[in-house]
C-alpha cells in the first residue's frame, strides 16, 4: 500500500506525533481529547508503509487491553478501508503481520515476558498504569533494526491525573532525559465531540477545579476530596460459600456510557466487577448485552436502574428480567454515598479497570471558597452511580444488615 493511498482524517494530535523525531513522546492529555485514536491511526500508518518494523501496543495488563485500544483498534482499521481479517495474524499471541512488519498487542502482567524482545515502536497506553522500572524495560527493548535508518520511537499516553506520577517527577521534570518530547491535547483538539460531552466537559470548572485542570485543561493534577477509600482490588471472584446473594447495577446512558455492575453481597464485604461499558447502545441493544453477560441461572437476581427512566425499566422487565429503580429521594445521593462508606468492597479485576478507576477518582464538588460540597463530581461516575443505586436500594432497608456492616 502506498502512502498517497491512505487518507486520514485527522486531528493536531496526529500530526505532532507523526513529526515528531524524539526518541520519548509523552501524549498528555484531557479526556477525549483524540490521543488515543490519534496513535492508533499513527501506528497503523507506519505499519502499513513502513518496511521490516515491529511495533508493541500495550497496557499494564492483558484484559484492559482487550476492552480498550483492542477496540479502537478496529474502529481505526475501518477508517482505513480494513478490518483484523486484512493481515496475516496469529489470533492467540495478538500478532499481525503486513509484508515484512510485525504489530503486536500485549499486557505487561510481567516484565519478564518483554526482556527477550525488540521494537521499533512503543506505545504505552494509560502509562500512568506503569511504574518506572516497566518504563525502564521498555526502553532497553526499543533497540530493533531500523533499515530506513528513522528513529525507534516510545509514544506514552494518559490523563494527568497525579502530579507526583514518575512520568512527570522522573522524565518531564528530569533534565538528563533531554531526548524527550511532550504533546498536550484537550477536549479542544477533537472537532468530532458531541455537543453535550463538550458542555459536560467544561462543566467542570464550576464543579471540581482540579477535575477540571485535569480532564478539560490536560494539566497535572493531584486528586483530591476523595469520596471513598474502603475497597481493595482483587484477583478472582469470590468462592460460591462466601456471599449470599448476587444484584446488579445498571447506569443507563447512550451519549455517555451504559454501564452493568456485578455485586456479590456477603455477610462481611461486598465484591463488585464491571461488565459492561459502552456508548451508543439503545434500550434493545443494552437487553442483548444483558442476555450475553447475566447467565440463565442469573435470570432472576434483581438489577437496579435509574428510576428516571421507567420505559426502559419496563422494557428490559418485559424481556424477562427482574429490573428494580432505584431508591429515589431527598438527600437520597449523599445517603446512599455515605452507606456505601460503610462498606467493605473487593473490586475485582475483569480487566474493565474504568471500575477501578472510577472508584480512585470519584470526588466531591468543591465550593467558590475552595472547600468540598456534600455533592459528587458529575464525571466518569457511571459505575459509581450503579453501585450506589443498586446496594443503597437493595440493602439499606435492611437493619439487619445495616448494624452488621456499621
């Protein structure tokens, strides 16, 4: 494939990325602001015109690639013209293969498994996920061959979420690591944002300042007024005689994400793991996720909605679930956020990390006199808002209950 043959639509991000000649580029950025697509359409068109390179794509672990840049992967392709199936690949290994090129997808569970190889090309996709010493791994392996003699390249891409984090304290701030360079997008970089996620995204100013440094300026942040920090993550999920019963918590949404929560509720803790996060699922689409995720035998356990939207209830009630709206009320937000601060929560690692994260970054409004409010952060909350609709509703009723967890 010839190079005049690719057209691009693109934005900034991509451009600076592909000019770019430092051996380390560092993608900060805002939320949506096109970094990720950005990359993925830069490492696809080094792989198709290119000759006799190999490029990594990968994330701290396996399973949050596959729900993640695997998926833009094949949104990217299909800009292209292609999809998986135009490569010669090795399905298992997450191989692909054009003329004398090799793509490779993967996830750093262990840096052991990197040591033996050699890239060209690196991108590190939510680095933030990484610690120095993986970074630094990673940086002795890109040491493949370049017989166009152009630069082997490490791309890094994150939200600035911690001021602190080793990508900023170590490299940005390091004057030995001249060989750098740092590209910062916002919100402003992608011109294909709907209308109401911009408004959502600048709302932020009047809800959180350092929310707002972070998703809609791009600028380091320290996370602060933290909501909760009463749950630990896990591994696998619980044993079958350590829980008495199984809900779920849904967060309807189609602009914004729909979300499902798994929750396992014991006598001592709760376990919690997301399944579902997507944009642009009708009602009838989201029921066809629910018959993919919830086993037959799970049929009849309850799932919590929002009770603002009971046409959905009903339908997804009609499909042959047992869907419940949420405990609704004055005060009803804050008191279901407090009884979920009662709780002892696992969350366990599906390889959905946006649960985990959700959890690392849900935090209160801040005032006009800087101090926080009794009301949460309305961004990237989706799996938050389930899981207080769906334990305060099913669970606060309980004294029993509720005397046991205080």
């Amino acid at each position: 494939m010839d190079k005049e043959e690719i057209k691009l639509q693109a934005t900034r991000v991509f451009y600076e990325n592909l000019n770019c000649k430092k051996k380390i580029v560092i993608n900060r950025g805002g939320a949506r602001s096109s970094k990720t697509y950005s990359l993925m359409q830069l490492f696809i068109q080094k792989f198709l015109t290119e000759r006799k390179k190999r490029f990594l794509i990968i994330r701290k672990t396996l399973p949050a690639l596959k729900v993640s840049v695997w998926e833009t992967f094949k949104m990217v392709l299909d800009d292209f013209g292609m999809n998986t199936s135009s490569f010669k690949q090795e399905k298992v290994m997450m191989n692909f293969y054009y003329m004398d090129n090799l793509l490779h997808f993967g996830g750093l569970d262990d840096p052991e498994k990197i040591k033996s190889t050699e890239w060209n090309y690196e991108w590190l996709e939510e680095a933030t996920d990484f610690t120095l010493q993986d970074y630094e791994i990673l940086k002795l392996r890109l040491s493949a061959f370049s017989s166009d003699r152009k630069r082997n390249q490490m791309f890094l891409s994150f939200n600035p979420i911690d001021e602190e984090h080793w990508i900023k304290t170590d490299i940005m701030d390091n004057v030995n690591e001249e060989d750098k360079a740092e590209i910062v997008s916002t919100y402003k970089d992608n011109p294909f944002l709907s209308d109401d996620y911009i408004k959502q995204i600048k709302a932020l100013e009047n809800q959180n300042r350092n929310f707002y440094r972070i998703y809609t300026c791009g600028e380091w942040g320290r996370l602060e007024d933290l909501i909760y920090s009463n749950y630990n993550e896990v591994e696998a999920d619980p044993d079958e005689g350590d829980y008495q019963e199984i809900i779920y918590g849904v967060d309807f949404g189609y602009n914004n994400p729909s979300t499902l929560l798994k929750i396992w509720v014991g006598e001592d803790k709760v376990w919690e793991k997301g399944l579902l996060y997507r944009s642009g699922l009708t009602n009838q689409e989201l029921i066809k996720e629910f018959d993919k995720l919830i086993p037959l035998d799970l049929r009849n356990c309850p799932i919590y909605a929002d009770s603002a939207e009971p046409d959905r209830i009903d339908e997804i009630n009609r499909a042959g679930y047992l869907c419940i709206p949420f405990k609704k009320g004055q005060k009803s937000v804050i008191n279901g956020i407090n009884f979920i601060k009662m709780l002892k929560i696992r969350i366990v690692n599906s390889g959905d990390d946006k649960l985990l994260k959700e959890k690392r970054s849900y935090s209160w409004k801040t005032g006009k006199n800087g101090k926080p409010t009794d009301e949460p952060v309305k961004f990237g909350d989706h799996y938050m808002d389930a899981e207080r609709g769906a334990l305060y509703t099913h669970l606060d009723g309980s004294r029993e209950f509720k005397v046991r967890w205080l």
